[in-house]
C-alpha cells in the first residue's frame, strides 16, 4: 500500500524530505562536490513547492459568507428537511424512529426548527405533542423503563426549549431540569469531589458517568441557563468531571492514565474517567503502558464543555485541546475513530466551533480553514438524492437516516449567521415577511379547455393538501400590453419560509399536479422572492 501523501500532509513531507537531502548533504558534500551542487538546487525546488502548496492551499479556502456558500448551505439543508418532513416522520404520531429512542425526535425537531420550519408547523406541532407524550411522573422525559434517561431528557429539553413559545413549556422545562440536576452523579450518589464519577452524567441508568452524556447535560443547561452559567453549582460539578476526562496531567486531574498519554494525544479528551479511565477508539485503544488514546467526538465535547461553563480561552486547558485539534483538522473521518459515529462528530464539531466563535481554523502546518465552508461541502457530498443521510458503519445507530439527518441539519444550522430559532420563527403567521412563489404557464395549442381546467383545478387543491402552503391565488391573463409572450395562466403560492418551499417541491401532490400538467404544457416561467418593505 502507497504512503498517504495526499494534499493534507504534502507540505510536510515536501519540508522534510528537503531537509533530509540537506543532512545528508553535508555528510557528502567532500566526497563528491558535484552531487552536492545537485541535491541542493534539488533542495530549493522542493522547498519552494511545499511553500507554494501552503500558500496555495490557503488562497483557495472558499468563502464562507460568499453567494455560492449560502446557496449551497440552503439547498442542502432545504433538502433534508424536506426529507423528515416528508419521509422520515411516522405521520399517524408525528414521532422519528421512536423505535430507537424519543431522543431522535427531540434532535429532529431542533434540526427543523433550526432550519427555518416554523414552530407553529401543523407537524413540528405534531412531534412535540408526541415528545409530550414522554414527560415522566420524576419530571424526566423519556421512553418508559429507558436506561436513557439523561440522554433522553437532555435532548428533549433544547426541542421542548427552542419551540417554548409563550410559555407553553415552561412547567416541562422547569421539571426537567430538576430532574437532570437530580441524577448527576454527587454526593447524593455517594460520590464527593475524591471520586472520578463527581459532577458527570450517564445515560441515567447509574452504571458510570460519560464525557458524551455530560456534554449533552451541559448543553440542556445552556439552553436553560445560559445567563448564569459561570454561577450553576450543577455546571461547576461537570467542568470538574470534564477536566477529568484530558489526556492532559494537572491539578484538575491525576489519573494514572495521564502519565502514560500516548504520542500526540495530550490535550485529547476520552470517553469516561472512572476506573482505569475508558475509551472508545477500536481497535488499539490503548498504548502497552496503560495511556488511553483520545479522538476527536469527544474532545470537541470536552472543549465545549469548557467554554459553556465559562473556562477562559487562554486556560492551558483549552489551549492543549485547540493545540490537538489544530493536528487533528478532518473531515473525511472522525480523527481517532475513523468513520465511527462521523455524523454525531459533525454535530459536535460544528456546535463547538461555533462556541470558539472563529471563522477560521488554523491547523499545525498553519493553513487557515473556513470550517463552516469545508462542512457544508463535505455535507452536500454525503447527502443522498432523497435528502438524507446514513453512515455505513452503524455504531451508535448511524444507519439511521433520521438520526443521522438531524445531526446533519443540526450541524449545517451551526455554519449559519443567525439560525433560525423560535425568536426567528414563532409560528406560521407572525413572520413580517413572505416567499412568494410565482408560476406561469403557456399551454399546447392543441390543449383542450377540460385539460386546462384540470390543470387549474388541481393546482388549486393543492393548499388543502400541503400544510406549508400559506397563500394561494390565481388568475389569467387580461394585460393590454401583450408583454406576456404567450404565457395566459399565473399562479401566486406563498410560503413562510423557504423549509416551507423545500417541503412543498418534492410533496407527492405536487409531483401529481405536474403529471397532469406536462402533457399539455408548452412553456414555464418560474420566480421566487421574498416580500420587501
């Protein structure tokens, strides 16, 4: 099998195969002046080449804030709420693989909502009312006799949070948060500050704490907390549970494991810190001296972490995990792991990039990376022709579609400028602003007056038939200019938001109505704006 020497690592290999003829060049150089002369012009020309792939490496970073970014962004992500709204939802319900956990439901309904479905969506509705169905007697929100249930409540509570309007949810949310602070592992559970268990969370099934499981506490808590986070005795007991969890020795943590950290893993985060410490990579997941390798999910976990509950970025705690993840800058795998559990890395990576607040990563040979950009295209590469995406390697349930899409929307909501939350997105008729969609048609000579009032018929139905249809009219031509080049019908649909558009284009009645019109059209024009002031 050839070296990997592909574009990510060029530079490197270049610099250092340079300086290697170098070295031996002066072992040489008396014994054959010749020879030396040419591995030296050789030298420069190598040297030149992995400065000039730097540097052009660097010059074509794509923009993020570009037009063709942007629009990239929306179609995929139009895509794949199309997908859930459409295909992935159990319509007699509302739920999302309610066979796996309500939890993909809660992420589902972030992953819309973020992405500019309305709140007052007749199915987001209809998803929540089924997440409410899941409200426990302990204020938990979970599946019955579920071994999830801090993953489960976690995640339900940011849905049940980003759709809390008008107090709807308050009592939820208030219960909710009671009970997350009630399973944390403390000194109810018998475990003070000695304890590697003190201040995370588990899947609530009291077996151990994890960083994963934590960090989607911490997230809840930020939804609810975000204000006070610095002063939360609850996020004060993860951030010590968390520095736990480094590969990184310090006052916050003596682990044995941290005096064996394997090469290049210091400031790597792994999966738990109780025992011996645990982790996730496979295989090879720990070094003949006892270290733990760490890997990429879960140190941006970590980092994340760290920064909700306030730790400075100049922190050498915070410093040694950027430090790893400026040598670890991947797409194509979720350094450590491969392609296990890729999607839940987007997810994370994105949210944590996000929290760092930088447009721009630099990696350790210092190229500089529009993060939000690399994501969206690597996304947009993935997704399947239906709107979805899957990952082949089915750990932690990554074959599901709908699973792995809300990660994905989940993920492409943090390469936004401003998201669309329930500020943005209150309900179907608070919106300042509508998406006007604008259809015009010229139809066969030949046609009949019975094909053409079938066709104007079942454009008409469609607002009964499509719930993201918020105006409908239509009219024909009567203009005394004769401007319209031979267009007679035009047809006026609105829409709330552009989710709302991505969910009627592909609906089956609407695939229907075309199939009655094509036979019979002879010309199309179609325009899209939004309404001005």
């Amino acid at each position: 099998m050839k070296p990997d020497i592909g574009p990510r690592h060029t530079p490197d290999f270049v610099r250092n195969l340079a300086l290697k003829m170098q070295l031996e060049d002066s072992n040489t150089a008396d014994k054959n002046p010749e020879l030396s002369m040419y591995k030296s012009i050789v030298c420069c020309v190598l040297l030149l080449v992995a400065l000039g792939t730097s540097s052009l490496r660097a010059q074509t970073q794509p923009d993020s804030r570009g037009a063709k970014f942007q629009q990239q962004l929306r179609q995929t992500a139009d895509k794949g709420v199309a997908y859930l709204l459409e295909k992935g939802r159990d319509e007699t319900d509302g739920s999302f693989s309610k066979q796996l956990s309500p939890a993909v439901t809660g992420l589902c309904i972030s992953a819309l909502v973020r992405n500019g479905v309305p709140v007052g969506n007749k199915k987001v509705q209809q998803s929540l009312a089924f997440l409410e169905t899941m409200v426990q007697p302990d204020g938990g929100i979970y599946g019955k006799g579920s071994h999830l249930r801090n993953y489960e409540t976690s995640v339900s509570v940011i849905a049940f949070h980003q759709c809390n309007v008008d107090g709807k949810y308050d009592e939820i949310l208030d219960r909710a948060s009671k009970f997350l602070k009630g399973i944390q592992w403390d000194d109810g559970e018998g475990h003070g500050i000695e304890s590697n268990h003190h201040g995370g969370q588990g899947y609530g099934s009291h077996e151990r704490p994890d960083l994963s499981n934590t960090s989607f506490f911490l997230d809840a808590l930020k939804e609810l907390e975000d204000d006070d986070m610095q002063n939360s005795d609850a996020v004060r007991k993860a951030l010590i549970f968390t520095s736990r969890c480094q590969n990184l020795a310090s006052p916050y943590n003596s682990a044995e494991f941290t005096e064996h950290i394997p090469e290049g893993d210091e400031g790597s985060f792994i999966y738990s810190a109780v025992g011996k410490g645990e982790t996730k990579v496979e295989p090879n997941s720990t070094t003949p001296a006892g270290g733990l390798r760490g890997y990429a999910s879960m140190t941006y976990a970590g980092l994340k972490t760290f920064l909700y509950a306030g730790v400075d970025k100049d922190d050498f705690r915070v410093k040694a995990a950027m430090d790893w993840i400026s040598r670890h800058y991947d797409l194509d795998s979720n350094p450590g792991m491969g392609k296990q559990g890729l999607f839940y890395y987007y997810h994370v990576f994105a949210k944590t990039m996000n929290a760092i607040g930088d447009p721009k990563l630099k990696d350790h040979e210092g190229v500089e990376h529009d993060w939000r950009s690399d994501l969206v295209s690597k996304l947009a590469s993935m997704q399947k022709s239906d709107g979805s995406w899957t990952n082949e390697h089915d750990r932690w349930y990554e074959g599901d579609p709908n699973l792995v899409t809300a990660y994905s929307l989940l993920a492409i909501s943090y390469c936004q400028d401003s998201p669309n939350q329930k500020q943005d997105a209150v309900s179907e008729t608070e919106s300042e602003k509508s998406l006007r969609h604008v259809v015009m048609f010229a139809f066969n000579d030949d046609a009949s007056k019975e094909q053409i009032a079938e066709v104007e018929s079942a454009f008409a139905a469609l607002p009964e038939k499509i719930d993201t249809i918020t105006g409908f009219e239509w009219g024909t031509n009567n203009s005394p200019e004769g401007l319209n080049d031979g267009l007679t019908h035009c047809f006026l649909v609105t829409f709330d938001s552009e989710a709302g558009r991505a969910e009627y284009l592909p609906h089956p009645a609407h695939k229907a109505f075309v199939d009655i019109l094509k036979p019979i059209l002879k010309k199309a024009v179609v325009i899209d704006y939004w309404t001005k002031d």
